[in-house]
C-alpha cells in the first residue's frame, strides 16, 4: 500500500487525526450530559424553592400547632417522592450518556483499529533487509499512541460507571424512606 514515506506519513497523520476526532466527539457527549444535568439541577431546585414557598405560606396560614404538624407531615411525602424522581431523572441521564459514549467509543475503536492494522501490515511487509530495527521502533510508536487512547477510552468508562454507582447508592438512601 505504501510506494513511498509520504503515504506512510499521511496515513499515520489520517490515524492521529481520527483519534483527535474521536475524543473530541466523546468530549462533546460528555459536555452534553452535564448540560442535561445541570439542566435537570436547575429545574429541580426551582421546584424546590416554589414547594418551600407554597409550605410556607401554608404554615404561616395555619392557627395551631396541630395544624402546623399535619401542613409539615403532608410535605414530607412529596419529597420523597421528588428525590426518588429526581435520582430517576439522573439514572437516566446517566445512562443514555453511558450509551451514547459506549457507542461512539466502540465505533471509533473498531475503525481505529483496522486502520492500525492496515498501517502496521503496510509498514512490515516491504522491509528492506537491515530495517527491521527501524520498522520495530515504528511499529512500537503506532501500538503506544493505540494503548494510549485505549486507555483514556477505558478510564472514561470507568468514570461513568463510578457516577452511575453513586447515583444508585443515593437512591438506595431516598428508597428505604419512601415506604415509610
């Protein structure tokens, strides 16, 4: 495949080039999944300051503290309730980033990978006798720069998996109150 170092160079430069793309197309989906968390945190706590305004109100209103104890007992369902849909929301947030992530990433490992196949086929099949040496130290620079995304692909993975184990831990907590 490769007539002359210029090829070679291109392809290399080609494989180097689809490996910025695709972190930066990982990049944007994780830039993506904190905009629709931030989003679901700003409606949420929106919704919480108008609940605790309407609670207030409706304390303020009530003329004894019987009353005052069934407006606050009333209140504590709903939160519950709010914090299990809330965790919900982000499990599903998280998710679908996790999805979309894995997808992407898969995609661009199995494409990677063929081009680094081809590229190393390419590099060892016309070898000129005494340059192996060389071509070892090619072939060894093309596999590190793979390793290398591989282990930024997997450490990412990793990372949202540790969210999703944390979001469900925090419904593990809000669970056990809602039956009560």
């Amino acid at each position: 495949m490769f007539t002359s170092p210029e090829q070679f160079a291109a392809t290399t430069k080609a494989l180097f080039e689809f490996q910025l793309e695709t972190f930066n197309t990982l990049t944007s989906k994780a830039v993506q999944g904190v905009e629709q968390v931030v989003a679901l945190n700003m409606a949420t706590a929106k919704s919480s300051v108008e609940e605790q305004l309407a609670a207030g109100k409706e304390l303020s209103v009530a003329r004894d503290p019987k009353a005052i104890m069934a407006v606050a007992a009333s209140k504590v369902q709903p939160g519950v309730a709010n914090a299990a849909a809330y965790n919900q929301q982000l499990g599903e947030i998280i998710a679908e980033i996790r999805e979309e992530f894995t997808r992407a990433a898969d995609a661009h490992m199995t494409e990677a990978k063929s081009t680094l196949s081809a590229l190393i086929y390419d590099v060892t099949k016309n070898v000129r006798p005494g340059s192996e040496n060389a071509v070892d130290i090619v072939k060894s620079a093309i596999e590190n720069a793979f390793a290398g995304y591989e282990q930024v692909t997997n450490a990412t993975r990793q990372a949202v998996a540790n969210v999703e184990a944390q979001i469900a831990k925090a419904s593990a907590i809000v669970k056990p109150e809602e039956a009560a």
